[in-house]
C-alpha cells in the first residue's frame, strides 16, 4: 500500500485505467473485479490516450470490440444484468456519433437501473483547434456538446476539464452505480486533450479497493404499520419485482409467501422470482400478464409491492386492481416506495421483506382465498398448455416459445425484448429455475435482444460456462440491430437464437387495427412505398457472420434444430415464419391506456375509442 506522500506521474486515461483496474467486489464471499471489462469501439476521441492505456491492462479489463456502440450498451447493460448489478461493464467510444449511438443504451440502463460506465470521448478543452472533426458548434454556449444530450439519460454525469477531477468523480461514479436506491448508468466525457495531460496522482489512489453492496435495513415503525395493515387483510396478494433478483431475496419472498399463504404475481422484470410449479405462484401480472394473476389483482385488498416501480405493463395502466386496495410499497428506492399513496417502506428488499415477516407474528391468509389463486393458475396452465401446442395451426410466436421451453436446460437464460415476444415470453414461458429469464420492457427497446443476450453470455461464460444463452427475436428487431452476431462468433461466445419472422412490426400492426386504423407502414406488404415486397433470408445473412444457421418449415422442425444447436458450440441462428395475424396469446390481459383520436371521420376509429375509453373509469387516480 503506498503511502500518502507518494506520487506517480500519469496521464488522465492512464489513471483512469489503472485505478478502474484495482477495482473489487465481495459476492457470495469471493472477491471478484468490479469491472469484467469493457466494450470499445476507437476513433480519433478515445483511441490515442485512452486506446493506449487500456492496451496496458488488456489482461485485467479485457476489451471487446463492439459493432455498433449502442449494440455495446446493450450489451453491457445484458451483463449488468445477468450479474444482478454487482458486476460490470465499461463503454468507451469517440467524440461526435460514436457517443451519441450510445443514447439510446444509456436510457435502457437508466430506465432499468442497470450500473454501466461511459468513458466518452469529448472536444478539446483549450478550443485552439476548434471546429474539430464531429463537433457541434453552438453559437451562445460553446460549453454545450453532444455529450451533455446524457445528462437526463444518466445517474452520474461529469465532464473531466482537470486531471485532478478524477480523484473525486471516479469514486462519486463507481458510488452511483453501486447504491440500490440510485442506481443507473454513469457518464464521463473525456476532451481530447485533457486526456494525454498528466498530473502527480497520490499512489495510494491506486490502491485495491473491495466494495460491498450497501443492504439498507427498514424503519422499524414503516414495518410495524405495513405489519398491521397486512394483518388486515383478507385478500392479500405479493407483486414480486425485478429488484427480488438484484437483492438476491428470492428465498426470502418464497419464505414469507409460504408462511402466510399469500399469491405470488410476478411483473415483466420479476419474471422467474418463482418457478412456475410453485403452489404460490399465480402468474405474470398486468398487460402482458395471465388471467390469474390479474383475476387476483382485481379483488386483492391488500398488495405488497416488493422491488418493483409500478410500471404501467404491470397496473394495467391502474386498472387492475380495486381502486380500494391498499399498497405497501418495500423499495430501496424512495421514489418507487412512494407511489400511488402506498404504505412506504424504504429498505433492502431482503433486509424488509425478512423484517416484515418477523412483525408478522401468526398471521396467515384465508384458506378460500389462497385455494381460489391455486385454482385460477390452474385453468391459466392449461391455456398455457393449449396455446403453445402445435399441430394444424398457423406457427406463431407461442409454439416456437413452447418447443425451446420443451427442450432447453433449466439453467439456460432465455432473452427478449421489446416487440410482440415480451408479452408472449412473459405469459407463455414456465419457468424452470429461478433468476434465468431476461425480457427488457423497462425502456421496451427493440434491438436490445442480440447485443444483450452477448453481454448475458459473456457473463454466463464467467460463471456456468456450459449453459446457454437463448435469444428470442422478431425479424423487426433482428433487422434494426444484428451486428452482434459476429461479436459472439469472434469472441466464442455461443448464443441460440431465434429468429421468428412474421413479415415486419406485426405486434403494432396488431395494436393498428385493435385501435380501429387499417394497416399501415409496420408489415412489409402494408407499406405505400415498398414497391416488390421479398421475405429476408436471415439465415444466409446469419451464415454471413459466421453462425451455423437453419430455416424451419413448423416447430417439430423447430425442436429438432434447437436439439442440434443445443450440442453445438458455435452460435447458431434458427429462422421460422410466424404468423402475423394468427396465434397471439388472447388472454391474460389488462386494458393499457394509449392516446388514441378524440375526433376523427373513420368510424372504425371512432368506435374504437369508444370502448377503449369504456375502462376508463375502473382507472385509480394517484396522488
């Protein structure tokens, strides 16, 4: 350990590097590199200082080249995610549209509160060479860039104008991404030249610095109010979160659900709290939800939210509930605990839900009512079981999801986003084992399915490098973000991935007509200004980059290719057409506010609006 007199020369990357190097974290015991590298893709911003300090550490903090750098977020965020937010990645790219591809990504990590660093290049703090190549000029404020576009994108935001400020920032970052409550994305726009500036840097700066993931225990008088209003309840019911997994509370929630006898619903991002064979289990819950979660949440009395931030895929747009259920709300962050006049508890999900069963004393759940949610998940599996059988049936999006959920490992980590398959992955798939599946909804970003289901795998590789990483993905998706590919292929990194074309947007298409407007410019053959529609052909696409690649007619051929890709060891892309019209899961679902015209001479459209205002007035009104 150095001493605190001592210095040593450095240039502003070259600390950087360094100290993010000597960076660690305690999980299950064992220390581990906060950091399991990065993602780069080197441009005149970041490749001169910044390329050549992280080439001095590419044993600690490997670099994998990216594609496309918003590709690169994605996939950092799939890392973060698959980590449960205690390991991960660094994002480098250059001044100009090399940082702006990674906006997007940076709202995906905000709106999931996934830790992800961005060390991005910048302009040149002196302006002697100004205008530089890619530098937005603006004329009254010449302090204001592109990378200033982050700032409602990010938890953390600086911009290095000294090489002193890196002393403080570094750790304020590393601070945000790791805190529960605040935690997001950070950013650190780097100017070219400040990057090659040196300074003396304390040595002991640069000292092994082991982080804990901080567990804020509750108040113990939000406990005993939440214990005594749940003490109330006749019809009580859990929504199990995605914040669950990241607290690592799933045999926390499981015990108290058991001990009290209460349904467990789970959101999109809570998916796989439970196994879906669990006798408390009732389902996903809300828009893209099951008939039994929601016909519990329609008469439950008293609901505790646990890691969740009410989004509206989960209330159903508040429609799903009575409007005279009460919420306690059991959130590290105060923000989610506060919401819709919830009884707030603001803690730890592990420390409040553990807390919460102590304050419970002998409480227990009506028997009618734990026997009414067993007997509502019963007729939901059966649905299940008929939706995703195939035979003389159009193919759809369910079957190929049954025959992968047929076939896979329980260990397998099943991605998806946004599209039509969030919804048929989170009401069709049963989960196997818990923490394994991964359906981005929380900033609903197509795209995101390739480029994190490589950041999942990357991760995976670290930890259970014999399982796999199963990507579910439309051809919409597939064409707007595929590049990733070949980054799995060069790194050997496996994925399976699914590619089930049903001929463009076809979920809004089906959200077009549900909503009484003809199709219009979301399915190829409906758009005015495509002159000889052609199907794709991914497969050869895929082959392309370098995957095994196979095109299936139905999915009994589906199930025999997935076996072979299974035993593979190269990423290997299956392709299927689906249905655009035929197949989608029917039930399970809530009503969902959406604009649509007040005014309009399409008589289809003005009697839609009609009655999807109709459900209005079932809506809770927050405060």
């Amino acid at each position: 350990m150095g001493k605190a007199q001592d210095t040593v020369q450095l240039t502003v990357a070259q600390a950087i590097v360094r100290w993010l190097a000597n960076q660690y974290i305690v999980i299950d015991g064992q220390e581990q590199r906060l950091f399991g590298g990065g993602f780069g893709i080197f441009g005149h911003g970041n490749v001169p200082c910044l390329g050549e300090a992280l080439y001095d550490h590419r044993e600690e903090l490997p670099l994998y080249r990216g594609q496309n750098e918003q590709s690169m977020g994605f996939a950092a965020a799939g890392y973060a995610k698959y980590h449960l937010r205690q390991r991960m990645m660094f994002c480098t790219a250059s001044a100009g549209p090399g940082t702006a591809n990674l906006l997007t990504a940076s709202a995906l990590a905000h709106a999931n509160r996934l830790p992800m660093l961005m060390l991005c290049g910048d302009t040149f703090l002196t302006r002697l060479p100004d205008p530089v190549l890619q530098q937005l000029e603006h004329y009254n404020d010449p302090t204001l860039g592109v990378n200033d576009a982050f700032k409602p994108v990010t938890r953390y935001w600086d911009r290095i104008c000294h090489p002193a400020q890196i002393i403080q920032s570094l750790p304020a970052a590393i601070a945000t991404m790791l805190d529960p409550a605040d935690c997001g994305p950070a950013f650190l726009g780097l100017p070219q030249d400040v990057q090659g500036w040196v300074y003396d840097y304390p040595v002991v700066m640069f000292d092994k610095k082991v982080h804990r993931i901080r567990r804020a225990g509750p108040d113990l008088e939000e406990i005993a109010a939440a214990a005594a209003l749940l003490k109330t309840a006749r019809r009580p019911m859990i929504i199990a979160g995605g914040g669950v997994q990241y607290s690592q509370a799933v045999a926390e929630l499981t015990a108290f659900a058991e001990r009290c006898q209460i349904p467990v619903v789970e959101t999109i991002a809570g998916r796989a709290n439970m196994v879906s064979t669990h006798a408390l289990n009732t389902g996903p819950l809300g828009v893209t939800g099951s008939d039994s979660a929601n016909a519990i949440a329609e008469q439950a009395d008293v609901i505790v939210a646990v890691g969740t931030r009410l989004q509206d895929f989960t209330t159903g747009s508040w429609t799903a509930f009575s409007k005279e259920a009460q919420f306690i709300a059991i959130n590290a962050a105060r923000h989610d605990a506060a919401k819709h006049r919830s009884l707030t508890v603001v803690s730890d999900a592990k420390l409040g839900i553990s807390a919460l069963n102590d304050a419970i004393a002998d409480y227990k759940t009506p028997a009618d009512w734990t026997a009414l949610a067993s007997a509502e998940r019963a007729k939901w599996d059966k649905y299940v079981a008929m939706n995703v059988a195939h035979g003389n049936r159009p193919n759809s999006y369910a079957q190929a999801i049954g025959i992968v959920n047929e076939h896979c490992d329980p260990e397998d980590r099943v991605v998806a986003a946004a599209g039509g398959l969030p919804a048929e992955v989170t009401a069709n798939w049963r989960t196997l084992k818990t923490g394994t599946v991964d359906v981005e909804f929380g900033f609903s970003c197509m795209g995101y399915e390739i480029a994190g289901g490589w950041g999942a795998r990357i991760a995976q590789s670290e930890k259970e490098p014999t399982q796999d990483t199963i990507v579910f993905t439309g051809d919409g998706s597939y064409l707007m973000l595929n590049s990733d590919l070949y980054s799995s292929v060069l790194s050997s990194k496996k994925l399976i991935v699914l590619v089930l074309d049903n001929g463009g947007f076809a979920v809004i298409n089906k959200l077009q007509n549900n909503s009484g407007n003809e199709s219009f410019n979301n399915l190829i053959k409906d758009c005015p200004t495509v002159d000889k529609p052609f199907a794709v052909d991914f497969a050869a696409h895929a082959a392309s980059m370098g995957c095994n690649t196979e095109t299936v007619q139905n999915p009994a051929e589906l199930g025999d290719a997935f076996k072979r890709a299974k035993a593979s060891d190269k990423t290997t892309v299956l392709v299927m057409q689906v249905d655009a019209h035929e197949g989608w899961t029917t039930e399970g679902h809530t009503w969902w506010e959406i604009g649509t015209p007040h005014v309009t001479k399409n008589e289809k459209v003005r009697a839609a609006h009609k009655e999807w205002e109709s459900s209005r007035d079932k809506q809770r009104r927050g405060v």
